[in-house]
C-alpha cells in the first residue's frame, strides 16, 4: 500500500553557486543535453531566434553532442544565429558554464528526473523548463518558470527573466534550496532509513 520514493542525488560540492543575478555584456542562456528527438532543440533555437530578434544581447550555449546536431547547425546557420549560438560539444566539467550562465532552459518533450536539471538547480540558476515528466515533481512555480512545449512560451520565459533581474534572484536562490532535496546525502540517508525499517 505504501511505496517509498527516493530521488536520485549528487554531490553538491562540485557546484559552483552563483553570488549574483547580474547581466554582464551578454545574456546567456545554457541547455545540457543530447542533440536528439527528446530534447526539443528545434523548439528552443525557433524561441531563441524570436528572443535574439528583440534582445541582441543574448547568447545561447548549448553543451552536448547527438546525432541531429549536424541538422542544428543547419537551422542555426539558415536563421543567421552563427554568432549568437554556441555548440560547445561534450564537457567533462560543465559546472563553470552552469555558474556563468544567466539562466538555465531545458525545454525537452519528455524527462525522467534529468541529473542536469538537479546540477542547475544546485548552481542556484533561474530556470525555464517543460513541465513534463518527473520536472513538476522536482520544481513548482515558486522556484521555476514551467512551460509547455511551444517555442513561444519558451521565448516567454527568456524575456520574464531577462527583464526581471529580481525574479531571476528569487527563483534562482528558490531553486538552490529546493535542490537539497537532491543531493547525495539526502539520497544516502533515505536509503538508510529503508535498510533500518524506517521508512
């Protein structure tokens, strides 16, 4: 009759949280993932390429690497967005990239509980994501802006935070708090608690 659910975690310590919600000379909006099908990225450069057209400032940095990233380059390069969208490929650390980024985007078709979410979270990133799968479970609107899966409500959420420098602290510094539900030692103990009957 009652099952136990225990979120999967990571190790915080790796994180490097942000200690500021400034714009520097750049917006910058980050996405990790896999170039295929599930990730939506066709959605997210169609909503980039509608925000960059209003905001000139904004970048978009996408880490990763799949087999439909040949056909992103090509949508990017048919949009013009050469200079304004990063392939940044594989990286083994991206946690300086998650701290200098201004906001985090994960506008994917469907999800589990991606680790990638957990590790902005972590950061203390304001983020946009599609309130699919086990996303909802994970942020609430009180700590995330929850979209669906259109290109317009995704360039929605980058203009909320672009022009909103106190909605990007408060959900940012929301979501760091909510990510101590994720981390390796709440895992661990959760897990004990099983071993012990307690739970």
């Amino acid at each position: 009759e009652k099952v136990p659910v225990i979120y999967n975690g990571i190790d915080f310590s790796k994180c490097v949280p942000k200690t500021d919600y400034f714009i520097r000379d750049k917006f910058k909006i980050l996405h990790i993932g896999r170039f295929s099908p599930q990730k939506n990225h066709i959605g997210l450069i169609t909503a980039f390429k509608t925000f960059h057209s209003e905001v000139p400032n904004s970048v978009l940095q996408l880490i990763g690497d799949g087999e439909l990233k040949s056909k992103m380059e090509n949508y990017v390069n048919e949009y013009g967005l050469d200079d304004c969208v990063e392939f940044l490929g594989t990286q083994s650390n991206v946690y300086p990239f998650l701290n200098n980024a201004d906001m985090f985007v994960l506008p994917s078709n469907y999800e589990g509980m991606p680790m990638t979410l957990i590790e902005a979270m972590g950061t203390g990133l304001p983020i946009s994501a599609a309130a699919v799968g086990g996303v909802p479970d994970m942020l609430d609107a009180n700590c995330a802006i929850l979209t669906g899966l259109e290109s317009n409500e995704i360039a929605d959420s980058f203009r909320r935070y672009y022009y909103n420098a106190d909605l990007r602290k408060q959900y940012g510094i929301n979501a760091k708090i909510r990510s101590e539900e994720f981390s390796s030692k709440k895992m661990a103990e959760e897990y004990t608690k099983i071993y012990k009957g307690e739970l």
